[in-house]
C-alpha cells in the first residue's frame, strides 16, 4: 500500500508477508506509521537501518542509500554429497544426487531472483537439465554454488536522489544467445534452444539519450525461448517481445502506485503511457533498425512478423490506431541501440569467463549504469 501528500507525491509505501511489515517513508510523515498501523497491531520488534525481511538483508546508509543481500541464505546451503569415483562426466548421477541437486538448485535459483541476476543463466540452464542430470551436471553445481557463497556479499544497490522518482524512465534490457541450449520435457531432449535474458529498472532521465545515469533494478528473468527461433534475429525479436510486454505491466504499476491509474480503466494502456516513459534496450543493431524504419518490411516467417509488428505498434500508433508521421511524435516509447560490450543481460543468457558478468556485477553494486563501449581487451 501506498500514501500520497497533498501534491500527490507518495511519501509512504508499505508491503506485508504473513505477519512481518516492512515499510518506508519520508521522515516528516513516518509519524502516520506508528498512528495508523501500531494501534491496529501488536509489533514484537521494531529494526531499522539493518534487517532481515522475507529472507533477504535490507542496510540503509546515512545518505538513505540501500543494499539488499541474501549473503545469511546463500551460506547455509550445503552442497551436493557425491564422489566421481570411475565413473565418467556423462554417466547419469544416481537417483540420490538428483533429489539433492533439485535442492541446491532451487536454493541458490531462489537467491539468484532475489538479489544476484548475475547467477540466473547458470541456475536456469542446471534447472533445465536436474531431471536427467550426470555427473558433469553435479559437477557444476556444485562449482556454481561455490561461486555463489564465495561472492555472498555483492547484492543490488539503490542509490539515494540520484533521480525524482516522479520523473524516472523505466528501461526494459533484453538480450537472447541463439541456438546453444537444450529443452528438456519428460526426459526427452529437444536441441538447439534459444536463451533470452531481460532486466527491468528505473532510470534518471539521462539514459533516454545520454551515455551514463543512475538505475535501480526492479525485477530479471533468464529463461528458454519456447519457440524454435531459426536465426538469431528471432531470438532477439522474442527477448525483447518478452522486455518489453513486463515493463508495460510495469508501467501500469508504477502508475497506479503514483495514484494515476484507476482499477478498470479502459486506456490504460494510453494513461499509463503519458504518465512514464519506457526505453527498451538492446545490442540487435537489425531489431533496432527493423523497428525505427518508417517502413514496415515484410519477412517469410509469419509468426516472426506478428512479433515485429507488435513492437513497432508501440513505437509508431498513436492509441487510437492511427500512425505518426516521425518517430518522435508524442513518444512515450523507444527502442535504443547499445553496443555488445555495454550489453549487462548477457550474463543472463550465456555462459563465459572470470569476468564475464564483470560489468552486470559493477552496475548492481553501484547503481550506475555506463553506456560507453568497452574495447575487447577490457
């Protein structure tokens, strides 16, 4: 639930689990807590500045900055018990190994959703593949698990008045690796799999156009594309069909917490859309010409139109139907080109070297977000 000042900015915002409350609130209205919540409940134990709430760790800085952990869960997980012994990487793991893979999995895919995006391609691909796990399969679990507890402490930052939270972007990132994953169903492998990866946030203002700004992560997925996409065009299309389609869910959220968006209203989609811009990423140089182009170009695959069509109905229609003139016109909606090297959703759709997710890893610890290309050698 949320609380409005007189101007219509929220200045309290609270969310229950059970019978735990966390809250927040500007200081000079945190006294309407204590007056409307404490007389209608009987609270045990009161903390702030440093917390536990729904198994995450909350610290609040002296500048109001926030970081939020799950370092407490992601030590108590205790690893696969198994030995190699003669057996080979590609014999399958007994049926023992597989019950306590499903749990180390789970765990440390809990705590990936959580606070670690940068663990959620590796416990979505073991996810995949536990129900006829080998030995190489134990193997990485237990080496991704290691990892995890080693890096216990990175979590998400929030930085305090980088940006009005009233004239914030929300920025949609997708990304997709073409072809390198197995789909598995009933045990039976269906081969050559795309992988997409998204990450939603909001943003200073900067970012529609400028190089570098402030974000705060608000919710990333990694997962299999359910469709067979033949070209890594596809694949990228369908990343960012899924992007895109949660930040307009998003949006309509946010416009709601803001108080201007009424349940049942027919144009949302419209009164959500003038309320917060929403800025989708991507490193697929075709996808973003594809959509910019006044245009629209044909293709052979006709569900791959559909899609493309869909995008470009955000980009170029105004809400009655009718079609701009130039892109810019009325936009509450753009898709930007970013260099592969600035790209932070490609951890979360492949698998790569020590510092693979070095740049995702620096954004979620600073809440900076740098647009710049980065030579190879970096």
């Amino acid at each position: 639930s949320d609380l409005h000042d007189d101007t219509g900015r929220i200045v309290i915002m609270a969310g229950a689990h059970v019978d735990d409350i966390i809250w927040a609130a500007d200081p000079e209205y945190e006294y309407l807590i204590e007056q409307n919540l404490f007389q209608d409940f009987q609270l045990n134990q009161i903390e702030q500045g440093h917390f536990r709430f729904c198994g995450r760790e909350y610290t609040q800085y002296d500048d109001f900055s926030v970081c939020v952990t799950c370092k407490n869960n992601t030590e108590k997980i205790l690893p696969i018990s198994f030995r190699k012994g003669i057996r080979s990487v590609e014999d399958k793991a007994t049926a023992s190994e597989i019950a306590q893979a499903r749990s180390v999995i789970g765990s440390i895919a809990w705590i990936a959703r959580q606070t670690r995006p940068d663990l959620c391609y590796k416990t979505s691909r073991l996810q995949s593949v536990v129900s006829i796990a080998k030995v190489k399969h134990l193997t990485e679990c237990s080496r991704v698990l290691t990892e995890a507890q080693a890096t216990a402490n990175v979590g998400i930052y929030f930085k305090s008045g980088e940006f009005d939270f009233d004239e914030s972007i929300l920025i949609s990132i997708s990304d997709a690796s073409w072809a390198n994953e197995d789909k598995i169903i009933d045990d039976h492998i269906f081969p050559r799999r795309s992988q997409y990866g998204r990450i939603q946030c909001l943003g200073h203002p900067n970012l529609w156009d400028g190089e570098h700004g402030t974000i705060h992560f608000i919710g990333w997925k990694s997962g299999i594309i359910n469709k067979m996409c033949r070209s890594t065009f596809r694949a990228e299309t369908q990343g960012c069909c899924y992007a895109m389609e949660a930040g307009v869910a998003l949006r309509a959220l946010i416009t709601e917490l803001q108080g201007k968006r009424a349940r049942h209203d027919l144009e949302w989609e419209e009164n959500c859309a003038s309320t917060i811009k929403h800025l989708w990423m991507t490193d697929c140089e075709s996808l973003h010409s594809y959509i910019n182009n006044p245009s629209a170009a044909s293709t052979e695959d006709k569900r791959l139109e559909i899609d493309l069509e869909g995008l470009r109905e955000y980009i170029w229609e105004y809400p009655d139907g009718s079609l701009k003139d130039y892109i810019t016109e009325d936009q509450h909606d753009k898709i930007r080109w970013i260099d592969t090297s600035t790209m932070i959703c490609d951890p979360l759709t492949k698998a790569g070297g020590p510092n693979f997710a070095q740049r995702l890893v620096e954004t979620m610890q600073t809440g900076s977000l740098d647009l710049e290309a980065r030579s190879e050698e970096h």
